[in-house]
C-alpha cells in the first residue's frame, strides 16, 4: 500500500521506554509516549519485532514468528487482576542503571512473579485463557509446548534434546509431553494471553489518539525456535534437523566479513505447494497487531545470500533467486493493498528494484549514509521518491550525531554545504544534544524532503552519541540494551518538533 500522505514518525523499541520495571512496557510509560507523539505533530510511532528474545536479547532471533515477548508485559496489570499485592508490585522495580537493561537481572525476577501470578488465576480468567487458545491454535499449542520442553530440557536447541523421539515430533512423544508438562504449557500460555490483552489495549490507545504503529517483521526466524521444530519441512535442514545453509549478507558497510545471521533458510518450492500457508499466518497476524509491518531483509524476497552452515563467515556465500512476485501474488489473496514497507537496504540490483515496482510497496533511506562517498548515491534526499520512508539512521545506526563526529572533513563539509550549515564545526559539536545546529540542519533537510514519511530514532530526537546504538551488525555483546529516562523524555524539545512538521506539511 503506497504512502500518500506527508508524516513524520519515531522509531523506538518498546523495551527502551522509561518506566520503574527495568524494562519498558506495554503500560503507562508506552501511553505516554504516544502523548508525546501527538504533542510533537508526528503520526508514527515504529518498533522492532515483539517477539521472545535470545540469549543475545536480539528480537530478530526469536524464539517465535508469532508468539509475544512476556518481558514486555507490565506487571501492574497483574495488580489490576488482584494476582498480585502491592508490595509483590514493588518488587518488580527496579534501580538499574537508568540507561541499560539488565536482562540478567530481569529475567530471573520476572519469572517469580510469573508464575506467582498464574497461581492465583481465578476461574473466569481461565475461561478466557481458552477462548485465546481456540482462536490461536495455528501456533500457541506448539509454542508452549516447544516452550516448556525447552524450559525442562534446559536447552533451546531441539536437535540436542535427549529424547528422540521429540525431536522428530512422534506423535506418541508429543501427547506424552503435553501430558506430563500440563502445567508448564498452560502457564506459557498464560503469558501470551496476558501479552496479547495488554497489547490490544495499547494498540486500542494508539489508534484513538491517531497514532499508527509500524511493527517489524524479520524475514528469517532462529533455529531455536517454535516453528522450525514444528515445522522442519519448511527450511533447509539435513535429517538430523540441523541447518544446510544459513541466512546472512556479504561483506558491507557494516562488517568486512559480511554478516552471518545463522537463521536456517526457506524451502520456498515447498511453501509454495500450499500458497505459503505459514507465511500468510504470520502475516496475518501482523497485520491484526499493527498499523504497517516494516519486513526486514526484504532483498531476500527477490534473492537470498545463502552461506554452507559449516562456514565461519558470510564471505562464502552466494545468491540464489527468492520466491519474487509469486509470493505478494498469494498475499493479495489475504490483502488485496498489503501495508507493508520494504526494507531494501544494502547491495540492490535490478530484480529487486522491479520486485519493489510490482509490489507497490515503499522502500527505505538513510540520510547518514548520503555522505560516505563522493557518489550520488541513493540516500541522498535529492534522491527520494514519495512512496519511501527516509530516516535519519535505525536501529544499526550510530546515532546522527556520532555519525557527524565520525565522518571524515570531507565527508562533514559535504553534509554540511548540502543542508546549508553554515557555522565552525569545532566551535558547536561539543554542544550535543537536540540543541546541535548541525543535527538540526540534516534533520530538516530530511523533513524538506519529497518522501512521505520521514522518521527519527528517539537517539536522535534527543541528540545523543554512540553510547546510546541499540545495536551494531556483526557483534553479539552490549547490545539492545538502551533505555529513555523520564528526564530524557521530559527535555524532548517538543515545540521544535511541532514546528517542523508544520513547515513541511507533515502534521
């Protein structure tokens, strides 16, 4: 569905919300920052995907294509419930650093209230629990089920677990564990529920207020996960259920080795056999959970860099043709104007630039990236078409005004003669913050622009540095851990923001 209204927006994940809980929720705090949308003139609110996190705390690795991440959940609402008192409510505060989540921390002292909670479940609640069960049973049954196993077995990957006859999904293995781990599944369940009521009702909050939320959609799933155990026909696996081939990138911008993700790959001739059931599941769902679903990795559609599993980098790998077309026809089956944005970042040719054309659907840019070369290069602003997003960087960005400090004086002089910034770099740059002339500048130039939309990250919003980059390609440490105060939020130059999208016509 192409974009034809000027907007503006705010990418931000869920989890970097301030709040008491040592994680952001899908309470108060996200309520409030959709107030604040509103206040700055911006109709956007974009996140990163909601599922289960790894052991990494990636939500591009998740446990789940469908399933919702119960840390986001905020536990006033099991007081609301009566499942909790007030002081098992205090015990979920927490006085971490304000900046960071400690997941270590987190994960231990939610699991006791959890399952504190799911004890006292009253009966009408109960009710409810199996009226969400019957309208989800393409997936909850088996994600609980994987869940609980993997809780017992103590070990995410299926393939290591010591029963056999699980791992291949024996139907006499599969009754007898759901026999024996009742009580398990129904309290993972329980979760997913609990997640689902506490997201319609912000999704409900959002959609009063004008407010769209554009969810993220991972073009691959780990192979620790739900759906690869229960569905192994789909990927590429050898009998064992190990992985043949992986998902990754070749060398980029971001790492000289290229990127090697290790997400099992698609049988797309065997999804195609049945009109990519699963696929139209999950998007199906997406679609009933946000306004617009930004699909990761959209190239893949159009063709794929698949890497041999044994390999240690993504430098080995080749392209291999993807679904295409094909796969957006049977889509229109289900939405005849699918609200999708492409992201189609990265190496693009020509079969993906038609793939976009066919489809319809808006790309992406980049303005931190207009400057790293001398070539005209796509992210430029003179360079955008209407039907795109344009940000100023995402969640792999440095933030725009560490991008700044860490371009070359070439590099800085050409961003800075391009948005008619005018003053001494050296004499503003310690200034920081929102306040930055020069940050003000490239983000004007980016709000002057001809895409539709156009969306900051709340790092840029505020002016922050690198120390505040929710995630960089290629490593697995210290990241998506990032996290608002409420004072950040509080010094949020709101008046600025009001006036440029009413200059731009974006309000």
């Amino acid at each position: 569905m192409p974009l034809t209204k000027r907007s503006s927006g705010v990418l931000m994940h869920i989890s970097s919300l301030p709040g008491d809980y040592g994680i952001g929720t899908l309470g108060e705090e996200a309520r409030n920052f959709i107030d604040l949308l509103v206040n700055m003139n911006c109709t956007y609110w974009q996140i990163l995907p909601t599922g289960p996190i790894d052991d990494c705390y990636s939500p591009y690795k998740s446990t789940s294509a469908f399933a919702g991440n119960p840390l986001l959940i905020d536990p006033a609402l099991f007081f609301q419930w009566g499942l909790l008192s007030t002081e098992e409510l205090q015990n979920c505060q927490s006085v971490d650093l304000p900046y960071s989540v400690n997941y270590h921390g987190l994960i231990k002292n939610r699991e006791a209230i959890f399952k504190l909670a799911y004890a006292r479940l009253k009966p009408e609640q109960h009710k409810k629990i199996r009226s969400y069960c019957e309208a989800n049973e393409a997936w909850l049954p088996d994600f609980s089920l994987y869940t609980a196993l993997a809780d017992f077995f103590s070990e995410n990957d299926w393939t290591k677990w010591p029963d056999r006859d699980l791992v291949l999904r024996k139907p006499s293995a599969l009754a007898a564990a759901r026999l024996k781990l009742r009580e398990a599944i129904n309290y993972h369940t329980f979760l997913q529920y609990v997640y689902a009521e506490q997201w319609g009702t912000l999704k409900d909050y959002a959609s009063s207020k004008g407010i769209s939320i554009i969810g993220d959609l991972p073009i691959y799933v780990a192979h620790e996960s739900a759906d690869v155990w229960s569905h192994p026909e789909l990927f590429q696996l050898d009998p064992n259920g190990r992985p043949l081939a992986v998902a990754g990138v070749p060398p980029d911008y971001f790492s000289k080795n290229g990127q090697l993700w290790g997400n099992p790959l698609y049988r797309w001739d065997t999804m195609k056999q049945n009109g990519y059931a699963w696929w139209m599941n999950r998007i199906k769902c997406a679609f009933s959970a946000f306004d617009y679903i930004r699909i990761d990795h959209f190239r893949a559609f159009s063709a794929y860099w698949s890497v041999p599993a044994s390999e240690t980098t993504a430098i080995k790998g080749r392209w291999i043709p993807g679904p295409g077309i094909d796969f957006f026809k049977a889509l229109t089956h289900l939405c005849p104007h699918p609200p999708i944005i492409a992201e189609d970042l990265g190496l693009q040719d020509d079969a993906l630039t038609q793939l976009l054309d066919q489809t319809g659907f808006p790309g992406m840019r980049i303005m931190a990236f207009a400057f790293i070369d001398d070539e005209d290069n796509i992210h430029l602003p003179h360079n955008y078409k209407p039907n795109m997003v344009a940000y100023s960087g995402t969640h792999d960005n440095n933030p725009l005004f560490s991008s700044i400090i860490e371009y070359t004086p070439e590099q800085r002089d050409y961003a800075f003669r391009y948005c008619g910034y005018t003053d001494q770099w050296e004499n503003q740059w310690q200034t920081g913050g929102f306040q930055s002339p020069s940050c003000r500048a490239l983000i004007r130039t980016l709000w002057q622009s001809v895409a539709n939309l156009v969306i900051l990250p709340i790092q840029d919003i505020c002016g922050f540095g690198k120390d505040t980059r929710m995630n960089e390609p290629g490593t697995t440490g210290g990241n998506w851990t990032f996290r608002m105060t409420r004072k950040n939020m509080s010094l949020i130059d709101v008046n600025w923001m009001q006036k440029l999208n009413e200059t731009y016509k974006r309000s």
